[in-house]
C-alpha cells in the first residue's frame, strides 16, 4: 500500500489529522527498516534473527537466535537443509527485534473499542502528545 493511502487508513483508524498520521506512519516506517537491520543474521545473512525472552523464575537468559532452516548441506552426495545455527545472547544491537520496540500506543487504543471511549475528547490531545514524544526520540 502507498504511502498517502496507509496514511488516510491510519488517520481514520485512529481518528487524528492526516499531519499527525503522517508523522507516526513515517516514524514507524523507519523502526521497521531498523528492525529489519538488526534482523539479518550474521552468519547466513537472512533476515531471520529472533529473540527469545528469558525467565527471571528458571534463571534462563533472554537470547537472539536464527530460524532459518534452509541452510543446504550434501553428505554422501545427498543435500539436504539444517539449521543456520546462529545463538548469541541479546546485546543492544538486537535490541529492535525485541516485541515491544515498534509498539504504537495510540493505535493499540484506537483499536480497544473501551479504551478510546474513555480518550473522547482527549485522544487526538494524546495523539499530539505521544507524536511530540516520538519527535523528539527522532532526533
């Protein structure tokens, strides 16, 4: 979808000014090329990298590992896929894979019918304040 049509749906869905959508989808835009990035495995170079939360509870460190089992290996003149078998623990350049890195308050209440209820009358102030926010992390 284009820019200006992903634009109107999020302006509309989240009830603000085509400005403010405009900022928040291009601010998005550019956390998913970033996550993008921090996805590409180091060792096969596919945008497969992910993170696997620990447990605080079972002392089991968070770590980053690679899906992608598509790797060919040929044994005995066979060729068959293994795992890449990329593991690494999670440092802060694995950070924007993380869950929460791309998260959108305001859409998440626009889409909770209850919650944006709640924001009539305030939401489009909350829009501008987290918008203002997100500038401000941007440079």
């Amino acid at each position: 979808m284009r820019l200006k049509k992903r634009v109107e749906a999020y302006a509309k869905t989240v009830n603000c000014s085509m400005k403010m959508a405009r900022i928040r989808v291009r601010y998005f835009d550019r956390l998913r090329r970033i996550i993008h990035a921090a996805s590409i495995c180091p060792k096969c170079g596919k945008p497969t990298l992910e993170m696997e939360g620990g447990s605080y509870e079972e002392g089991i460190e968070a770590y980053v590992y690679c899906s992608n089992d598509r790797i060919p290996e040929t044994e005995d003149g066979e060729t068959y896929y293994t795992d890449c078998g990329f593991y690494d623990d999670v440092k802060d350049v694995y950070t924007p894979i993380s869950h929460w890195f791309d998260f959108d308050i305001v859409l998440a209440i626009a889409m909770n019918e209850t919650e944006a209820r709640e924001f009539i009358g305030g939401l489009e102030r909350f829009v501008q304040t987290d918008t203002g926010s997100l500038l401000k992390e941007a440079t």
